[in-house]
C-alpha cells in the first residue's frame, strides 16, 4: 500500500507592513513546523504588534 500526499504549494510570502519589528516578526513565524511550536511563535509575532502598536514612531 502506497501513502497518499498531498501536493506541495509554495509557501506565501509574509504580509509587509512597513513597520521593521513587525515585518522581522511575521517573517518568523513557521506554521509549517511542529503544532507545539505555533503557539510560542504566534505569541512572540502578537507581542510584538502590541509593542509596536504602544509606542508608534512618528
């Protein structure tokens, strides 16, 4: 019995949002990996926003 595999897509590029922080932190995240490690990368990526959102530069 042979497995059955699902085609392989192209893994999109992360959405840029002119914020460097941001950007770096969206770019990090992995979904791709081990669902233990979603977590802790969604979490790193929300922190982030949330900084960048508390103190925006001008």
């Amino acid at each position: 019995m042979s497995a059955v595999t699902e085609p392989q897509t192209p893994a999109a590029e992360p959405p840029v949002t002119g914020v460097a922080e941001i950007d770096e932190a969206l770019a990090a995240v992995r979904l791709d990996g081990p669902v233990s490690e979603h977590h802790q990368q969604l979490s790193a990526a929300v922190e982030v926003l949330q900084q960048a959102l508390r103190s925006p530069r001008q």
